[in-house]
C-alpha cells in the first residue's frame, strides 16, 4: 500500500514498493506464475547471453546503464531468434528519452526528447517483430519524472540510466510488418488460414 505524501517527505519507499508490485503483476500477467514448472523455467538474462535463452519461455531481461532500450531489445530477439515477442512490466529509469506519438493527420511521429535527466520507467510494453528481415521493437512507455508528473509515448530512444528490467514472452508465430498504404505505417499483418 502507498500512502500519500502530505507531509512533502522522501517517497523513495513508496516508489520501490509501486515498482516491485508492478513486476509481479506484470509477472502474473505473462503467464509466468501460472503454474510452479513454468516459473522454474523462467530466465533471467543481461543483453550479452540472450543467445541462451529457451525461445519457448518467456523470461526476465535485465538491461544494464548505458544500455539502449529499443536497439537492446532488437538484438536480444535477434540473438534469441525469436519469432515475434509480447513485451511487459517494464521498470527502471531512463536517461533524457524521446518519446512520440504517431499524426494520422500527418501520417508521422512527432517526437520529443524528455531533457528531464534521469526519469523513471513506471511502464513498458509492446511487441517485438519483424520489418525488412530484421527485428523491430514497438514499445509504449510511462515515464515519471522529480516532480511525480507522468509523460508518456511510443519509445523512440532510451538510454537506461540505472537499470531496465523487462518481461519477454515469445510468441510461436512469426509477426512480419509491412507498410500499410491508407495509414502510412508499418503494420502486423495477420495471417488468415
């Protein structure tokens, strides 16, 4: 439970305490608690050994500070050979990211970089599939910055400023992107038996 900061003092505890119960939520949500083997099956990896990975199991990957976000999640797909991926739970702290969202009027992202230094990452999650033969990650994130306000976007660059922590759920299917003419966007297109 987190209670209010009417008093202006340290909500550091508060904080950790949202963050943890974001990754076990997040945890639950995945699958990974649904049953006791497949918890032990689960793994925990840093960037360099997502090549050890089980493709069959999600798991935990731990980015370190310094690490890229988005181009960190595109190889360790690409390392772990992954067909397409649903990403979740994301928590930790970025350093100055870009975020966007896309213009349907303008048919582009607009994006602007957060110049708030170190923020937290309260939420990532989106997807890992392919464009043009190479890994593509689409990630949405929820930022709070020093003064508890709440930014938010697709991820165009983060640079982890402390630790990133992210839940990766492989999927069987291989999800491909391709342009879609009326949107003006790369898209999943879906496979129809």
């Amino acid at each position: 439970m987190v209670e209010s900061n009417k008093g202006g003092g340290d909500m550091k505890p508060a904080v950790i305490s949202c963050v943890f119960m974001n990754l076990v939520v997040s945890l639950m949500l995945s699958g990974c608690q649904s049953s006791s083997a497949m918890h032990k099956k689960t793994q925990i990896v840093d960037s360099a050994h997502c090549n050890q990975v089980n493709p069959d199991q999600p798991f935990l990957l731990v980015l370190k500070k310094g690490d890229e976000l988005i181009s960190s999640l595109q190889q360790c797909a690409k390392a772990a050979n992954l067909p397409a991926a649903v990403v979740s739970g994301g928590v930790g702290a970025l350093h100055n990211p870009t975020v966007a969202y896309y213009s349907l009027r303008q048919h582009k992202y607009i994006d602007k970089q957060l110049d708030k230094g170190d923020v937290e990452l309260l939420s990532a999650s989106g997807n890992i599939t392919w464009l043009k033969q190479a890994p593509f990650a689409h990630i949405h994130v929820t930022l709070g910055d020093t003064d508890y306000q709440v930014w938010g976007g697709h991820l165009i660059k983060g640079t982890i400023a402390v630790v990133g922590e992210l839940m990766v759920t492989p999927l069987h299917t291989k999800g491909v992107r391709k342009m879609d003419a009326d949107l003006q966007l790369n898209t999943i297109q879906v496979q129809q038996k």
